[in-house]
C-alpha cells in the first residue's frame, strides 16, 4: 500500500509539473527564444549554402536561381593533381597532432595531481592556462617572431635559419605551438575527473606498496577512462577539421608544399577567387570525411571499451 501511494504521490507531482508549464509556457518560451533563434540563424540557415555545391551559383541569380551542375565540382576535385597533396596535408597535420597532442593534458593532469601543496598547485595551473587565452593571430605573430632569423631561438643556437620558410619544420611548429597552447586548458577536465578519485582506494594502493605509476596505471587512469575515450573519439573526427586560421596565419610562399591544407584552399578558392560553388563542394567532402572518421572511430572503440562509446 505504501508503495502505491508513494507511486500516486509521484505521478501527481510529475502531473502538477507539466499542468505548471502549461499554465506558464509563455515564461519558457521567452527564456528559450534567444538560444532557439540563435540555433535556427547561424545554424540551420546556412545549411541552405550546401546547394551552391551542386550549382554554378551567380551571386546575382543567387542559389535557387543558378544553374544546376550536379557533381561536376566534386569530380572536378578529385580529380584535380593537388587533391592527393591538400589530402595528404591535412591528414599528417591531423595526425600528429592527434598523435602528440591528445596525451599531453593527460599527462599534465596526472602530475598535476601529484602535487599535494594547494598553492603551488594553483601557480602552475595559472600558468598552463593562460596561453589559452592568447587569440590565434597573436600566437602565430609571436612564433613567428620566436623563429625570425633574428629571434631568441636563433640566438641560442647561434644561426640564422628562417625556420617559417623551412616546408619540413611546418608541421612541427604548428603542433609544437598548439600544444603549448591548448593543452593545459584541456586538462581541465581530467583534472576535475581525477579529484573525484576514491582516497580510499590510493591510500589502500599505498599500504600495498604501490608506487606512483602504479597508482596511476592502476588507480587513477582506470578513473578518467571514460573521459578519455569520449575525448579521443571527438578528436578522432575532428581530423580534417584542421585550424584554418593558425594554418594560414603561419603560411609563407616557401612552406606551401606542406602548409597547403584543404581548408585554406578552400579560403583562397571560394573568397580569393570567388569560385563559390567549388569550394564549397570542397568543405562538403571534407564534412563528409570527418563524419565517416567520428563514426569509424567510435565504432573501433565501442568494441574494445566493452560497447562503451558515445
């Protein structure tokens, strides 16, 4: 009998719930309207641009009133003699980066994590974090001046190399740099992941004479796993969603052969040249990609973490 009044008491409030959003629906509609109308503008609208891919689009007919060409742009890249070379491009900057990038905010959490002084730990975690909040352009203007042949790094080393014009150190600064970038402000959330860690579980790791990387192996990375994986499948589909920004900021005429990636070459064909409809097709294939990457990936991983993924 208690039970069924207490599933009675449970319904009634779930309905004095709804019959209270009813009455002041209005109040939920005003509160929502901004994210809904932001949603619907800068994100649903735009979608509408995808026809430009399949039309010779005139700026003056506009896309319904363009002539339709199918997918003539999509062959026409595929078939063009650099696609192999942007592919190849934006994969390897990908790639490493992935590679290099993905385990340092672990690694920064974990040894975050050591630190028992609360003070010193928020000094250091001051300073992981702020390079975060330097904007691209501002980065790429102070790598650039770093590696001048008249920069500190030339000056320690004693040369007069001009490292940005070097095709084979490109990929290396660029990594280099957003790993010094991002990577404390990424391990925020495997900080906080770890704080929650059972001390119960430490101390008896402790007792048994575990030491630290055997707590970590054994205690703490079984506790963020989760985060992990989560994180890692995201970054895995993010592949061809290179930084355009950073790229082309960091550019030059002599480090194109590997600088050179899908997304700037979308910038200079489809505002540059004013081929609208082929860049476009462009930033389609590479969408597609990344979504045929995000589902891949997840797939690999849900198998191997037990059917867990996102």
């Amino acid at each position: 009998m208690e039970a069924k009044k207490h599933l009675t008491n449970g319904k009634r409030t779930m309905m004095q719930k709804l019959l209270y959003v009813r009455k002041n629906w209005q109040l939920y509609v005003f509160f929502l309207m901004p994210a809904l109308v932001f949603t619907i503008v800068f994100k649903y609208l735009p979608m509408g641009g995808i026809l430009m891919a399949f039309e010779d689009y005139n700026v003056r007919l506009g896309i319904l009133g363009s002539e339709w060409v199918g997918l003539e742009y999509f062959k026409r890249f595929l078939s063009s003699p650099d696609f192999m070379t942007y592919l190849l491009n934006t994969l390897k900057l990908s790639l490493y980066g992935l590679l290099w990038g993905f385990p340092m905010p672990i690694i920064l959490a974990l040894l975050l994590n050591q630190i028992r002084s609360v003070g010193i730990k928020k000094k250091i975690q001051l300073l992981i974090y702020a390079p975060n909040f330097i904007s691209v352009i501002v980065l790429c203007g102070m790598v650039r001046m770093f590696l001048s042949p008249v920069g500190p790094l030339n000056q320690i080393l004693g040369t007069s190399t001009n490292w940005m014009t070097m095709p084979e150190a490109f990929r290396t600064i660029y990594i280099a740099s957003g790993i010094w970038q991002c990577a404390g402000w990424a391990s925020i959330m495997y900080t906080a992941a770890l704080s929650n860690v059972s001390k119960e579980l430490e101390e008896a790791a402790m007792l048994d004479g575990a030491n630290v990387l055997q707590q970590v192996r054994y205690v703490q990375l079984p506790a963020i796993k989760n985060i992990i994986v989560i994180q890692f499948i995201l970054s895995a589909g993010n592949i061809m969603s290179v930084g355009f920004e950073k790229a082309y900021a960091l550019q030059t005429e002599m480090n194109l052969p590997t600088s050179e990636i899908i997304s700037t070459y979308v910038y200079k064909i489809g505002l540059l040249n004013g081929d609208y409809g082929y860049s476009a097709a462009v930033g389609i294939f590479n969408s597609i990609i990344n979504v045929i990457l995000l589902l891949v990936v997840n797939g690999i991983l849900s198998k191997l973490n037990d059917g867990e993924g996102l």
